[in-house]
C-alpha cells in the first residue's frame, strides 16, 4: 500500500543509488579524460601539421622576396653589395619592427628607382618615419617616394604637406621631402615607445619564427618566454628559434660527417681521392678564389652610384628645364595679355565711350560708361560694383538689384511666359481657320452638311482625286469603245477625260503653289519730280513771256495765268 | 512540494546529542504547527454512521476486504504527525517533518476516485471533497486540510528549525 504522507521539508541526503551513479560518472570522466588526451594528441598533431604548412608557404614567399630583390640587386650591377643590403634589411626589421617582407619591396622600388644604394637606404629610412607619421603602409611611401624622386609629385598631395599644387610641381624632391621630414619629425622615435610598436616587434620575431621552424610552435615559445612582455616574448621566440635552428644545423653537419667519413673510408680503401683520380687535374686560371672581394664590391658600388648621381644630375636639369619652359610660357601668357590690353586702347567701341566720358555727360549716364567700359576690358570686379551702382541708382530698396542677382535662378519663373501662352493661343488660331467652300460658303453652320468641315487642302485634294479617278474611268471605257464600233461615243468620252484632266491639274496647282507672287504695276507717260515740275512749269512761262503771252500771277485772289 | 533544506538533519541530530533539551524545544515547536493540520484532517473523516453501510465492519466478513472496512476509530488513530526525521526515500531525500494518514480505510477514504473520478457505486457514497494540487497531493482528509492550512505549517516547521539554529549557534559561541 502506498504510504500516504505529507512532506513538510526535506534534505537531499543521498542514496547508494547515487553512489553508484557517482561511481559510474567518475569511470565515465576517466574514460572522457583518457579520449580527451588521445584527442588533444591528435589536435596537436594536426596542429603542428598545419603550422608546419604555414612555415613552409612562409619561407617560400620570404624566399620569393629575397630573390626579387637580389634579381634588382644584381640587374643594377651591384651583386657584390647583397651581403650588405640583407644586413640592412635585417637591422632595419629588428630596429624599425617591420617585417622584411615589406621592407623589402619597398627598398626596390626605391633601389630601382635611385640606383643608388646609400640614397635607397636613406630614402627608406625616410620612407618609414614618413609612414609612422602619416599613417600610410610603408609601400606606398616608398611607392611615392620613388614616383617624386623622378618629378611625379602627384601621390605627395595626400601627405599634407601644405604646398600647393603648383608648388609641388615647381619644387624639387628634396625640397618637398625636406617639407615632409620636418613635419613627420620625431615621429618614428615616440613610435618606439608605444603598444603598437612593440607588437610589431612581436610580429616580426613570430614571423622570422614561421620562417624558420613554423608558427606552429610560437605559442609554445611564447609561454616560455615568460609571456608578459612582448619584447621579452619576442627574443625567446627568436632564441628558440635560433636554438632550434642550430639542432637542425648541427644535425645536418651530423649526417655531413658520416658522409665525410664515407668517404674517407672509400678513398682510404682506393689509395687515394676517388673524385680526383676519376676526374684528373684541373688547369689552374690564376683567378682569385674569392671574387667577391672587398674591392670588387667597392669599386661596382661605387660605379653604380657615379650611374646614380648622374642621372640624378640629369633628373634636376629636366627639372630646371621645365620649370624654365613653364616660366617661359607664363611670361609669354602675361606678354600676350599686356599686348591684348595695349590692343584694347585702339578698340573703336572703347574709344567711342572714352569719348563720351570726355563730354559732359550725367553721373547716371557716365556710371553705365563706366561699366561698359569695364565690361570690354574683362574687369569683373569694377562692372559688378558699377552695375550694382546703377541698380541701387534706380531702385534705392535693392529690389532691383536683388532681381538682377537673382537672374539665372531656377526659382525664378520665366517673366515673359505670358507671350509663350499668346503665341500658343495665336498659333491655334491659325491652325483653326477654314478655307471657305464655294458649294458650302457657312461651313459646318451649314444645314444639310452633317457638321462637315472643308479645309482648303482638303477640298482641292478631294476634287482633284475625283477627276483623276474619273479620268481614268473615262480613259478605260474610251479604249473599250474605240477597240468596238461605237467611235461617236469614244470620243465624247476622250473630251470628258481631257476637260477632267485639266480639272485635276487645276486643282492641283492651286493646292501646291509656287514661287513668290508678283505685282507688275505699269504707268503710261513720264513720271518727274516735285522739283522738275516747278522748273518745267517755271520755264514754260518764261518762254510764254518771251513770245509775248506773259504770265499773270494774283496773289490775293489765288490766279496764276 | 516540500521546501528543501541543507544540514537541517544534522542540525538535529547535533541538538539531540549536544543540546536535548533545545532538540526537545524544536520538536514540540515543530508540533505545535503539525497539530493543527493533523485535528482539521481527522474532523474531514465521516463517522461510521456517514459511511456506506456496505464498507463498515462485519462479523462474518471474510475474503480481502475483511481488513479494508472502515472503522472511524481506527482511521482517526492512522492519521498523525512525525516531527522527527525520515529515512531518506528512493531518490534520496529525507523528510524533517511528515503528516501521515497510515489506515487502510482512512487511505481508501482520502484517495478514493482521485484517478477514476467520482463514479461507480461505491466512490460516490463516500462523501467529502477531493482538495489538493495535482493528482498525487489531492486527498479528503490530510490533504485537503493541508490545502486549508495555505503553507501554515511548512513555514512553521522551516522556522522552528532556523530558530533551532540561531539558538544553536549562540550557544557555541557562547562556549
């Protein structure tokens, strides 16, 4: 029977169940323990595969770089200088906290572009503090360097140096990087002091690291380093690698030594060097061992920088030569302009209003010369002020000139819309006008017309279709009769086809006509001046007088006779 | 559901050995919260005479239900109240305080057609009224005067025993 209680409260205690249960997860957690580290095994062993594939790509592309480099190097005819420019670029990455893979390009660009090894490195130098400063990636400064060096100036505009653009193109590289040292001044030391530098620090020794053995294991040198400082992490990471690089070393001289001893043994037991009793005695050519000497090295770097100054020296000539053509041409501009002025003295509208401002003219009217004459000479600033003179002249509010300012505003609406909306109105006008029809003289009004309106193109079409229709008609049944008997009939209809045909050419004549219409007016007799007639008049009474039938002439009473 | 206490039956069993008299005072505390729910339960039982005539005792009864008839004395006794505590239960847990209703007829009574529902010839003579919550806290006597009680006698019992403490503990500090 189930007991019936009520439990008022209660403890967990536990039971042997849950002992068992504990017993059981405890085997379980042993069991999860043991497969988490054979899990953690093989996490870590594909870890460490996938880091030694990151260290291998790593060194490829470093690799990669480096032989760039020394292909530019080497095409510059400065082989013997590698060693020194790897110590540069190594130095550099330790010191500035960039990683060689992006100093290293930017060296060549600046190398090829200078051909110079000192003004490279020293451009490069430049490069980085310009680049802390401004915040641009390293490439690109070096990119604009190079591009400036040879006088494309354009990519400076964005380093803010405050020179204009006309300023950038007229200055020398050294004087627009002189301006853009001066203003990145001290930007690469406080550089040094902060988070973000020692990070780079960090980044470059992890990534030598992955070059070397692989990033797989930069973890692990982290934790030994201690951890807490980066730059202390860093040369950890960088002594293990060492460390680890010089195991793999000193194997390799390991198994160089077993190979050594080979072939000792095989020499010791063919009496001799099996090499050179199989290959005989090379002739000697009396040539250092050692080509890559000192000297060598010193005598193509310094040829290479002779190449460099000189085209540096034929760089700034270019230079002087342009900036001399461009000051040519401004002078020859300002010339033109000074000529065109002078020309402007003998300008018949400028002499007209000279003339008039000479005369005795109002303060209106010679404020409005005023400004003409500014206008022809292009001043815009005294035109403006004198038109706005005349304005306010004439309208003291300012309305006016507010509206003469206003002019070419959109808002503004048109002010001779108006006419747009008559033209319109005149034009429908016109287009309504009706031919009027001799048979139908009201038109539509017309009763009987079923509101038909005739236009004069429409009728002249109508009738001279008609005729021609009807020509046709009469011309097929006039073959048809005259191919029979019935001749009379044929040529009454001939008749109606040829007065039809001239219908139709009438009509269409007066449809289309052509040409301009002309007047002829013609006079009869002699037509003379008012002058001639008083003189004719004048010597016909002379010649009366003179034959004895003189000329009467009253005044008061208007008879002349 | 009962409240779940931590070190509750330790406490008590400290008391019990170091402090009797005080274990004693808990008990009697914890009581006098048990009592009153364990008095309303017997007074919702039905008498002999408001029981169906059919379940009461007979002389000549025999078969099974010759110990499941219902007697008002006998179920009245069955229900009562345990201050002490319980052996842990299957899931582990152990009851510091516990109201019973231990009689057959007076179980019959308090469960009788919380499953089925009130039907058949026999459940709904019984009388009463089914209180609780859920299925399994529904009854007619202790838990419906559990019910009644609205947490009464929980709260008593949960702070007799924090009282036990509080007192417990001023008296090791004291010593």
């Amino acid at each position: 029977m189930a007991d019936l209680r009520i439990d008022l409260a209660s403890e967990f205690k536990g039971k042997k169940a849950f002992k068992e249960a504990d017993k059981a997860v405890s085997g379980l957690d042993r069991a999860v323990g043991k497969l988490g580290k054979q899990f953690i095994g093989l996490f870590a062993a594909q870890k460490l595969y996938s880091y030694g594939k990151q260290s291998f790509k790593a060194f490829a592309e470093d690799e990669a770089s480096a032989r760039r480099l020394a292909t530019a190097v080497d095409n510059l005819g400065l082989s013997f200088s590698q060693t020194r420019i790897s110590d540069f670029i190594q130095n550099l990455e330790q010191s500035a906290g960039i990683v060689d893979d992006v100093l290293r390009p930017s060296f060549q660009a600046l190398l090829n572009t200078t051909g110079s090894l000192t003004k490279s490195q020293e451009l490069l130098n430049n490069a980085i503090q310009i680049s802390r400063a401004s915040g641009i990636d390293l490439a690109t400064v070096s990119q604009d360097l190079a591009n400036g060096y040879v006088g494309i100036t354009r990519g400076l505009k964005k380093y803010n140096t405050g020179l204009t653009q006309s300023e950038l193109k007229t200055k020398s590289f050294n004087e627009i990087l002189g301006v853009m040292l001066a203003k990145s001044a001290g930007a690469a030391q406080s550089y040094l002091d902060t988070t973000a530098y020692k990070m780079d620090v960090l980044t470059v020794a992890t990534d030598n690291a992955k070059e070397t053995i692989g990033k797989g294991l930069v973890d692990a040198f982290a934790r030994i380093g201690g951890g807490s400082d980066a730059k202390d992490a860093a040369k950890a990471i960088d002594n293990i690698a060492k460390a680890i690089s010089g195991v793999v070393i000193a194997l390799g001289t390991a198994i160089g030594l077993v190979e050594k001893f080979r072939k000792g043994y095989t020499n010791f037991i063919a009496g001799g060097d099996v090499n050179a009793l199989m290959a005989g005695t090379p002739a000697s050519t009396n040539r250092s061992k050692s080509p890559a000497g000192t000297a060598a090295r010193t005598a193509q770097q310094r040829a290479a920088e002779a190449a460099a100054a000189k085209r540096a020296k034929e760089l700034a000539n270019l230079t002087k030569k342009q900036v001399s053509a461009n000051k040519a041409l401004t002078a020859e501009q300002k010339k033109q302009a000074d000529l065109k002025k002078a020309g402007s003295v003998f300008d018949l509208e400028q002499i007209q209003i000279l003339a008039a401002l000479k005369g005795s003219v109002s303060e209106e009217d010679r404020t409005r010369l005023q400004a003409q004459a500014a206008i022809l000479n292009g001043n815009a600033v005294l035109a403006t002020d004198l038109t706005k003179k005349i304005l306010m002249a004439q309208d003291a509010s300012g309305g006016l000139y507010a509206y003469f300012l206003a002019i070419g505003d959109a808002k503004i609406k048109n002010p001779f819309a108006f006419l747009d909306t008559w033209l319109e109105e005149f034009m429908n006008k016109l287009n309504n006008l009706k031919f009027p029809d001799p048979n139908n003289p009201y038109g539509g009004n017309y009763p009987g017309n079923n509101g038909k309106r005739y236009t004069t193109s429409s009728v002249s079409q109508t009738v001279s279709s008609n005729a021609l229709v009807q020509d046709a008609f009469n011309a097929v049944q006039a073959f048809q009769l005259a191919s029979g008997s019935n001749a009379a009939e044929a040529a009454v209809l001939a008749l109606d086809s040829a007065r039809y045909t001239a219908l139709g050419q009438a009509y269409a004549g007066y449809r289309a006509p052509t040409g301009d219409t002309i007047i002829n007016v013609q006079v009869e007799g002699s037509v003379i001046r008012e002058q001639e007639l008083i003189d004719k008049v004048m010597a016909g009474t002379q010649l009366s007088s003179l034959s004895g039938s003189p000329s009467q002439i009253g005044r008061i009473a208007g008879m002349f006779g | 559901m009962p409240v779940k206490l931590q070190g509750a039956v330790a406490l008590r069993k400290a008391l019990a050995i170091v402090e009797p008299t005080l274990a004693k005072e808990t008990s009697k505390e914890i009581a006098s919260f048990l009592k009153p729910v364990v008095n309303n339960a017997r007074g919702f039982l039905p008498s002999n005479e408001q029981a169906p005539s059919g379940w009461l005792k007979r002389s000549n009864a025999g078969g099974r239900w010759a110990n499941r008839s219902y007697d008002y004395q006998e179920a009245r006794k069955g229900i009562t109240f345990k201050s002490s505590p319980s052996k842990p239960n299957r899931r582990g847990f152990v009851a510091l305080a516990s109201i019973f209703n231990k009689s057959a007829a007076g179980a019959i009574y308090e469960t009788a057609g919380r499953k089925s529902g009130i039907t058949g010839n026999f459940t709904p003579r019984l009388g009463g009224q089914l209180v609780g919550k859920g299925q399994k806290m529904t009854g007619r006597a202790i838990f419906r005067a559990f019910e009644d009680d609205r947490g009464k006698a929980q709260d008593g019992v949960v702070k007799a025993i924090f009282k036990a403490k509080d007192k417990f503990d001023s008296m090791k500090d004291k010593v």
